[in-house]
C-alpha cells in the first residue's frame, strides 16, 4: 500500500483533575516537602507547586493522516508548547509521508536552534515525536515496539518511585527511590534526617530490596558528597539528579567521591544526543534517566541510548508510562524500568495518566508484559476536556 501523508497537526492542552502529573493537589507525596533548587528560601520549601511547578498544564499533540489514522502523544508544555506546535513545527509535518520521521525530526530541531535547544521547545518536539511514532505504528497496525527493532525480553521488570519503599516491596517492586526532603538549606538537622528516614526504610525492607535517593537537582557538591557516604552503611543504591543538570563538572567529581558500589544517576532535565554526550564523555554518570517526552522522543532517545551503550552507561527512562516502556523492552541496556506512584499516598499501583489516557498498562508484582495493541496502546479520554489554544 502506499504510505500515507500527514494531513493536519493539532496541538491541545489539559489542566486539573489529575491529568498533568505535576497538578496533583497539596495532599499528594509528590509535593509533600520534596528537596528542590528553590528549597533555600523558607517560603517555598513545602510545596513545589509554591514556586510554580503545576503552570505549564499538559500538551497533548494530534496527528491525522490522509487515510484518516490518528496518532497522538502527551508530554508537558500546556499553551507554550502548543503555541509552539501549531505556529512554527507543524509547516515541518503537514503534507509529509508518514515515514519520514528522521527528516521531520532534524527539520523541527534546526529551525529553532535559534530559540530551543532544550526545555520547552524540546519538550514540544518530543510530543510531536511520540504522536508520529503512534501514527507510524498505527498506519502498520503494530507496537511501537516492533518498529523499534522488537522486545529483548519477554516482559519489564519495575523499581517504584514514592514515598513509601515499604509498600512497593510488598508489591512486588525491585526497588524503591524515595524522593530526599532536606536540603543543603535545612543545614546539619536536615541531613541527619535525611539519613534516618534511609536507616528507618533499610530496616523495614531488608537488605536485598534497592533504596535511593531523588534529590531533583536540589544538592550543591559538597552536601551530595557527604550525602551519598553517610548513605553508605544504609546500602544505597544511587543517588539521583544531586545537582543542577548543566553542572557536569560537579556530577563527574560527585561520582568520583562516591562510595564503591553506588552508583549516581542523573539526565531526567537534560536534551538531545549533544546535552548526553557531555554526560558520558565528562564520566557524570553510571546510568541516565531521559524523559522521553522532554529529551527530543524516541528519535533521539535511541541515539542518545546508542551513545551511552558505547560509554557502559545503562539507560532508565524517567517514569512516563508507555512512552518509555514500548523502548525499554528493546534495549538491552536498559534492563529495567521506572514506575511512577502516582496514587496520592504511594499505597496502590494506579495508571500514571489517569484519568486523561484510558487502556494505560501497569505493573503486576512489579512486572509487566507490554500490550500488542497498534501505536502505544492507549487512547485519549473523552470525558477529559481538551482546548485548542492556537490553530494554523
């Protein structure tokens, strides 16, 4: 058959009712007192959404072909990242094959070097990515998996990222990554806290079950340093994004001080191929963390996965829920998986992006075999309100 061509891109947002994971209201763990760059100031230490992280909104990209077919992605960026969509990368798209991703990739990248290069405009270019993938694997009614080279593996296996390691051991997790609470800021009494909640979890999992630390950039050097080796006798695995993400000096003395056997992780803010090979060829990191919907999607991300594959540098995408899990079955450096809790208390395994995906997959004692359903498998749920802010 002949491949269809990209008729009209469409760029929506979505705001409140759990639909943007980083609008999850005061009572949820992931803005309870979460160490951040901004925790040196008192005022806007106890919620991340005091300083601004829920006002972006989610960005959801549609892509319609000519024979009708549907793909669609979401990734954070809410009206900027619209704006950016209908009025400058959709000329890149429309009138196009549906194949000819690397072309439309390189042609969104180029023309806003002058104004991108990470954040948003990545975060923009990614969505559009991921909803040409799901249209691509939509057109061939297949997985995005199978266009990605096919699974290395029969099925995922998951550490948990909440508050509560406990409960994700008992749910059959391999691990479980606490976020830290105390930063430089909060002085000696708040890095003595931090290491009582890790000796308090160590005592209530074991020794066998994996415990780390996100501490979400909020970490100068020598804080990391003395961190990371007070952890020790805690057994823990990795400390993860200690610094701000441009600091690849201070990531690559941090994992020279570290202690033997803990590895330090970071790449969940960082962007393409070029942003990643500082990374591996400085020696920051033993393993990198890309969003998919923020690093460049699954375009760049396999370029940036066959770099650090070259380095010895394992690949665990941030938790973003299908976008991630259809690469990581592909590839074997990246043996493993992140699953987000999104449940308010970290008590229950619920979809990631309930209620705006429905047919989202999760894991069952922590594993998960992923659906052969056509595209990524999940589909946009009508029940939540869309807005068109710009058109084209």
């Amino acid at each position: 058959m002949s491949m269809p061509t990209i008729k009209q891109v469409r760029a929506f947002t979505v705001r409140g009712g759990g639909a943007d994971y980083h609008d999850q209201g005061a009572d949820h763990w992931i803005d309870d007192h979460v160490a951040t760059p901004m925790a040196r100031y008192p005022e806007y230490r106890k919620s991340r959404q005091s300083f601004g992280l829920n006002v972006l909104g989610s960005l959801v990209v549609e892509i319609e072909a000519s024979d009708g077919t549907v793909g669609f992605a979401v990734t954070t960026g809410g009206e900027i990242g619209a704006f950016i969509v209908e009025k400058h990368l959709a000329r890149f798209l429309e009138g196009q094959r549906v194949t000819d991703i690397e072309k439309m990739w390189d042609q969104m990248y180029n023309a806003t070097l002058y104004y991108g290069r990470k954040g948003i405009v990545l975060n923009a270019i990614s969505g559009v990515d991921l909803a040409l993938w799901d249209l691509l694997a939509k057109v061939r009614k297949e997985p995005v998996f199978h266009l990605l080279g096919g699974p290395v593996r029969d099925e995922l296996q998951f550490y948990a990222t909440g508050a509560r390691p406990d409960l994700a051991k008992e749910m059959g997790f391999i691990g479980g990554k606490m976020p830290l609470q105390h930063g430089p800021a909060e002085g000696e009494e708040g890095l003595a806290k931090n290491i009582a909640k890790l000796a308090d979890m160590r005592a209530k999992v074991g020794g066998d079950f994996w415990l780390m630390f996100d501490c979400w950039m909020s970490l100068d050097l020598n804080y990391a340093k003395r961190l990371a080796n007070a952890a020790r006798e805690h057994g823990l695995k990795w400390i993860e994004e200690a610094l701000p993400p441009d600091d690849y000096w201070g990531y690559a003395e941090l994992r020279r001080s570290v202690p033997a056997g803990m590895m330090v992780t970071t790449g969940e803010h960082e962007a393409t191929r070029w942003g990643f090979r500082m990374l591996f060829e400085m020696g920051c990191a033993d393993l990198v963390q890309p969003d998919v919907g923020w690093c460049g999607g699954i375009t760049e991300l396999i370029k940036i996965s066959a770099l650090a594959d070259a380095h010895n540098v394992l690949v665990v995408p941030h938790g973003s829920s299908v976008y991630s899990y259809h690469f990581v079955v592909t590839r074997h450096n990246s043996p493993f998986a992140e699953f987000l809790m999104m449940a308010p208390k970290a008590d229950q395994v619920v979809p990631m992006f309930t209620p705006l995906l429905l047919d989202e997959p999760v894991p069952v004692n922590g594993r998960m075999k992923v659906p052969e359903t056509p595209g990524f498998g999940v589909r946009l749920n009508p029940e939540c309100a869309l807005t068109r802010p710009y058109t084209h």
